[in-house]
C-alpha cells in the first residue's frame, strides 16, 4: 500500500468511471447525426443551404450542444486515464491533466459560441 | 522473480513489454490510440464546421479541401478511426454490463470488432 499513489476504489474512481459510461452512451446516440451530415455533404446530397436549414435548427443547437458536452467530459475522462497511466510523476501529470482542462473548456465555449452565434 | 526487481526496475501499469500480445490486448491498446486520434481531429472538424456554416466561398473552399489529397486522408483516418472506437466502445459497454464476460466471449468480441473495423477502413478507401 506504501507505492499506491492515489486511491482508487471508493474514492473517486466510480464517478470517473461512470461519467465516461454515461457520456459514451450520449455518443452512441448523437455522434452518428454529424457523421451522416459530413458525409452527405461530401457525396454532394447536401448542398450548403440544406445543410444550414439543418444545423440552424433549434432541435440541432440543442442536440450539438448536448454533443458537446458528452464529448467533453469523455475525452477529458478518456486523455486522464492515458495520463495517469503513462505519466508517473505527479509533477508531469497534474500539471498536464490541468492544461488539458483548460484547453477543453477553451474549445468548447469556442465550439457553443459558434453554434449559438448562427443566425 | 517479480519482489527481487528493484524499486524503480518494477514494471508500471500497463505492461506493454510483459505481456504477450492479445485480441484483447490489441483491442483495448486500439479504443486507446483512436480515442487520442479522435480528440486530435476535434480541432479539424471544427474548422470544417466554421467553413461549412461560413459564407459561399468558405463552403465551396471546405468542400474542394475535403475532396483534395489531404483531406481525403484525413476523412479515412478519422471515419477508421471513429467506426474503431464506436463498435468497440459498443463492446465495452456490453462487457460492463455482464456481457461476453467469459474468456472466450472477450477474445471472440474483440477479434470481431478488429475485423469489422478492417473491413470498414478498406471500404472507406474505395469509397472516398
């Protein structure tokens, strides 16, 4: 127990945990509906104007959104766990996780900024 | 013996050089390097989102850059990608839940979604 750097179970572990479970789920179902678009628009089946009458849409600001933040919090549980796995010392590891976070948190109120702002 | 080791000689979690390689083992490291590949795409497609939504030009531009070189790479790269990480991720969840718990059921599951995810990456290239 003496080379145990954090504790795992019954601390915080099942919250991570569960959070990347419950986030992965909202993927499953919402990760599929950008995909589809970015292929139609690729294939050309999708023309701009359809596209924004799409995107434009009340339901998919709500739905992008909601996207949004599963995809955060998965990628933030999923890049700690790679972090804690691979970097051992705690001078490296806090510090990145932490930089990681702000960055995260950067690109989503860039990414909700975008999607609110259309008009 | 593993307790003769020295302290800093002992192997870290997880024991890429120790273990013999797995389906599983194949399959986990594989959800791991997409995820990462994923998050790093993230930037890119919100480039393509702001030059989708932007004006006329910026559209036509996107679209003629997604059909370049580059861009088809970077469409395979992430669709193998993507599909990789969804069909296992679907796997993981099912384990969680008590699903293909067995030895076998955990070999057999992964070498299913390597081989599905192989199969998609060769379409992606035809198709793109």
């Amino acid at each position: 127990m003496r080379t145990v750097k954090e504790p795992g179970s019954a601390h915080s572990g099942l919250s991570d945990w569960y959070w990347q479970r419950l986030s992965a789920v909202v993927l499953l179902l919402l990760l599929p509906l950008p995909f589809f678009l970015l292929v139609s628009v690729y294939g050309g089946s999708l023309n701009q104007q359809a596209l924004l009458d799409i995107i434009d849409h009340i339901y998919s600001r709500v739905l992008h959104t909601i996207l949004i933040l599963a995809l955060i919090i998965h990628a933030y549980a999923g890049l700690k766990v790679i972090l804690e796995d691979y970097i051992h010392r705690i001078f490296w590891r806090v510090p990145l996780i932490g930089a990681m976070l702000v960055m995260m948190t950067g690109f989503g109120i860039w990414w909700l900024s975008i999607i609110w702002a259309w008009a | 013996m593993q307790h003769q080791l020295k302290r800093e000689e002992r192997p870290l979690s997880p024991r890429l050089g120790i273990y013999r390689w797995h389906a599983t083992m194949i399959a986990s490291l594989a959800h791991r390097a997409s995820g990462l590949a994923l998050v790093l795409f993230v930037p890119i497609y919100l480039w393509l989102l702001r030059g989708m939504t932007g004006s006329t030009e910026q559209f036509d531009a996107t679209l003629l850059w997604l059909h370049s070189g580059w861009g088809k790479i970077f469409l395979w790269l992430m669709g193998v990608a993507l599909v990789y990480h969804f069909i296992n991720g679907i796997r993981f969840l099912c384990i969680d839940s008590g699903w293909f718990e067995s030895r076998a059921g955990l070999r057999n599951t992964a070498m299913a979604v390597i081989a599905t995810a192989a199969v998609a990456a060769l379409l992606l290239l035809v198709l793109l």
